[in-house]
C-alpha cells in the first residue's frame, strides 16, 4: 500500500511538471509579450535636441563669414570662420526652469569652443566656455559686462580633442552652471541687467556657437527643472 501511494504521488509531480513547461511554452509565444517588449524599445528619450544624424529643429545661424556647420559621426561640427559659427534652436524653448547639458570639444583655434545663448525670463545670456583667450569661462553679460569682466569670470585652461561635459540650470532665482563636475558659474539674479553681445544676437532664444574656432557639439539634452 506505501509503494502505490509513493507510485501516485510520483505520477502527481510529474503531471505538474508536464504543465508547467507547456505553460510555459505558451506564454513564450504570447504575442501580447513581444509587442508589450518591442513597444519598451521604442521608447525615447524626448529631451534629446540632437539626434545624431542631423539638425532636424536646427538652423545654421546666418552670422556673415561663418565657418561650415556639418553633422559628422553623431557629432556638430562648428567649423572655424571670421567671428561665430553656430546653429540656433527653431523650436519651442522654455524661458526658465530648465537645465541644458551637453558635450563641447575645441578641434582648433584658441577662442570659445561653447557659447550658449540662453533665455532667462524676458532677457537673454550667454555662457562663454573658453573665451578671451581661450581660458575665461563666465556670463555674458551682466549690467553690459562680459564673461571676462563680472563677478562670474572663472580661468580655467582647456585641452584640444577632449570632451567637456557642460550644463547649465536656469530658474528665476539663479543661473549656475558645471564642466564636468565643476561648479563653475553660481549665480543669483538679482536687479542685474542681463544681456548677450550683438555678436550672437541671432542665436536667440537659444543657440550654440564658437568663435574663430573649429568646435564639436554632441549629447545635447533639455529638461525640465521640477521643483
């Protein structure tokens, strides 16, 4: 009587062994799963302002003797000219609350690789990354003064071929920006006017340039600041 028992149980495991498989079998040929994965996939990530490809939502910013503006290798080349060379955002731009970050490389030249023209509010900065020189980093401008001349010039010195994380938050109550892990620029709006120089007024309401400089741009991303 003790080995049918242990017979009937044996079969038992065995039979739900059986159905857990073909179970399982059927739910791998669920096509509700794969479409549920493929649609997972083709999620993107919509605060991308460059695809990589092309300046889809972009314009070459018509500044006169500008160098050429291309996109090679996921990468906007800024080619160098006499003056700037930049590409301006023709979409829809926040006015505030938002943080900007992207990739900037100097190819050649010696002046600002990232100029990045930004609204705040009603008024329009610009964040100079290497200028005057190629080492002052700082707004421009602050009541007429440059980014080499206010309380926001920082030096810093900054190698050919190499990639510089860059970001830039902006609220109504402050603009600060980072190279890399580097605080940079920390600033409080107060009754300051803020402007941007006629050189890059047409990269308004935002844009990116260099100056007499061959510069690259990629991983360009916009979010919004929640508070």
């Amino acid at each position: 009587m003790t080995l049918f028992k242990e017979h009937i149980v044996g079969c038992s495991v065995l039979v739900i062994l059986i159905c857990l498989v073909i179970i399982s079998g059927c739910s791998d040929r669920n096509p509700f799963a794969k479409k549920e994965s493929a649609v997972i996939h083709e999620v993107r990530d919509t605060s991308l302002l460059f695809d990589g490809k092309s300046l889809d939502g972009w314009e070459i910013t018509n500044f006169g003797p500008q160098g050429p503006v291309y996109v090679s290798g996921g990468e906007i080349i800024l080619g160098m000219g006499e003056g700037c060379t930049g590409i301006t955002w023709k979409k829809a731009f926040p006015r505030t609350g938002y943080e900007v970050s992207l990739d900037a490389m100097r190819v050649a030249g010696n002046d600002f690789f990232c100029g990045m023209t930004f609204p705040v509010g009603k008024n329009p900065c610009t964040l100079i990354i290497g200028g005057w020189g190629g080492a002052t980093v700082g707004l421009s401008s602050i009541d007429g003064k440059d980014a080499s001349e206010n309380e926001t010039t920082t030096i810093r010195n900054f190698d050919k071929n190499r990639w510089y994380h860059i970001r830039l938050a902006v609220t109504d109550e402050f603009i600060k920006s980072w190279i890399d892990s580097d605080r940079v620029v920390n600033y409080i709006i107060n009754n300051k006017k803020l402007s941007i120089r006629p050189e890059v007024e047409l990269s308004r309401p935002f844009g990116i340039a260099s100056w007499n400089t061959t510069a690259a741009i990629r991983n360009i991303h916009l979010q919004r600041i929640v508070k």
